[in-house]
C-alpha cells in the first residue's frame, strides 16, 4: 500500500491554549500518577497542552494550557473526581513575548520564567477584541468595568432594548473575576464573547511576594506598572487572611526587582507562660516573659512557613 500524505482541510487552525496554570500534587509521591492523569485527558482533548514544572515551594508538577478558566474549572474537576487527585493550582495567567537585549525572543508562561529585568528590551501581552451584550440600562457601569480594566471602548450601538458594546482589553486582565463582574454588574443580563486579538508591547512588570523573607516564585505575578502598588497591595491583605498565624510574627511583602511596594504583618500566638505563677515578686514574671521572648526571636530566625493551598489561588478569592 503507497503512503499517501493526507492534508486537511481549509480553514482549520490549531487550537492555541490562551490561560495557563500549575498543577501541583499536594503530596510528592503523587506526581507520576498526576502526569499521567493528564497525559490521557489530552489523548481526547486537542486543546490541552502541558509541560513539566518545578517550584521549590510546592516540588514538582506540570503547567497546563487552557481555552479560558470554564476550561481550566473542568479539567480540575475530572483530574479531582476521576483521578481522585488532591491537588494545588496556582494563579491562571497567560503567555508573554519577551524580547531581550541582545534580540532573542522569549515566550514564558508565567511569571517566575521572566529573566532579569536588566536583560529585557521589551514584554508583549495579548490583548483580545470583546463584544458585551446588555440592557440599555446597563451601559454606563459596564464601560467603567471596561476602563477599569485597562480596556478600550471601540464602538457602542443599540438594537432596541439592548446595547452592543465592542472593546479592546489585555487577557490578564480578564482571566480572574471579570465575567463575575460582569453578571454582578448587570444583575445576570450581560452575555460576553471575545477572541485573541494581537500582542502589544506594554510596561510590564513581575511582582513577587515575600513570606517571612524568603520570595515564593509560585504567587509572582506579571501586570501593567501602573496597577502594581494597587494589586501588591490586596494579595498582601489576602495572603494575610490565608495564611495561618505562627508562634513567630511574619512578615507579607510585595516587591517589584529590589523596591517593596506593600507590606503587612501576620501577629505571633502570645501563649500565657505566667499562668502556674502565683505571688511572689513581679521578676519572677518578667524572667518567664523575656525567656520566651527569647525563643520566639530563635523561632522567627530558625522557623519555616508553612503556606496552605489557597494561598496559591488567592487572586481568585473574592473579597
């Protein structure tokens, strides 16, 4: 029998991922059974592309590559419920453009790939062409949550009662909370379509996050320069309600390169070392209290963090 090459058809495209996101097993012993969990997910699903990942905080797992986060809730859902796997995934973002100085070109996933600033000529986004349908009655608030999200009203018409709206807005984003801010907004009438449209060169930058001084490359995050200090700023306070308190204080910071942009500060347990003492001279409760004092100081010097899962995903935390 000759072999014949076979081509497709006209018109159809290789479908391109546009969200990524890690998936982390809980435990270690677990990743060859994760790894191959979605090695059969991807035999029926075209869409689904993964790569190994390693992360000194959360060890070893694969970064995956979704249509949008409808994609990413279900795969999520069958690696839990079929695979019956307990699992911890970080923050959805998306693909980047990275021309360096020297003229080689990047394409990173996530944040924690960006190389040095100082090597960076320029970091492109992609950016998607959106359409939203809603009552008239709706207008004004959904061009402020276009504008909030540095996004670009590019037409407005009406067809009777409701109101097309065309715009432009980079995918980060939208990855997070805005289809929830959509249906809020519109009490559940707005209906939104998009599709990729470009990538543009805009001023980027990688915010990292600081727990107890030592930088989790997992929660690093790429944004526009100008909402840096705004958004250090809410995952410091929300990592703050995720994190559990220790028997040592913690320092939360946000940081841009070497410049701390936000910081706040998980208070230690205070356990009440006083209570088998009675009477007596008021030194003998200030030597108790400065002996713990003292251990405390040995705690925070010697201590580790432990950091739950859904620190990880905290940017999907409503608030």
């Amino acid at each position: 029998m000759i072999n014949q090459v076979v081509e497709p058809l006209p018109g159809y495209k290789e479908v391109k991922p546009f969200v990524y996101a890690g998936f982390f097993p809980t435990s270690g012993e677990d990743y060859q059974r994760l790894k191959d969990a979605v090695e059969k997910l991807s035999l029926s699903d075209s869409a689904l592309q993964f790569a190994p990942e390693n992360s000194p905080v959360l060890g070893f797992g694969v970064r995956i590559g979704f249509l949008g986060l409808l994609h990413m809730d279900i795969i999520r859902e069958r690696l839990e419920r079929e695979y019956d796997l307990d699992l911890v995934i970080t923050n959805p973002s998306t693909d980047y453009h990275v021309v360096l100085n020297n003229g080689e070109k990047l394409d990173i996933k996530s944040a924690s790939e960006l190389p040095d600033m100082s090597k960076v000529e320029t970091i492109a986004e992609p950016w998607v062409s959106g359409e939203i349908i809603v009552p008239r009655q709706f207008v004004g608030a959904v061009l402020q949550l276009i504008v909030a999200k540095r996004g670009q009203q590019k037409n407005l018409s009406y067809i009777d009662e409701r109101a097309l709206i065309s715009f432009e807005a980079p995918l980060a984003n939208l990855l997070t909370d805005f289809y929830d801010q959509l249906k809020s907004t519109t009490s559940g009438y707005g209906s939104f379509n998009y599709d990729l449209a470009d990538y543009r060169v805009e001023d980027l930058v990688r915010v990292d996050f600081y727990v107890a001084g030592e930088m989790v490359d997992a929660l690093s995050v790429m944004c526009h320069r100008s909402e840096s200090e705004r958004l250090g700023r809410e995952i410091v306070k929300k990592l703050k309600d995720v994190i559990p308190r220790q028997n040592f204080s913690v320092s939360l910071q946000a940081a841009i390169g070497g410049r701390f942009i936000a910081r706040e500060d998980l208070s230690a347990y205070r356990k009440d070392v006083t209570t088998g003492l009675y009477g007596g001279d008021v030194t003998r409760k200030k030597k108790v209290l400065a002996k713990q004092a003292k251990g405390k100081k040995r705690l925070k010097k010697f201590g580790k963090v432990e950091i739950p899962s859904e620190a990880f995903t905290v940017m999907l935390r409503r608030d």
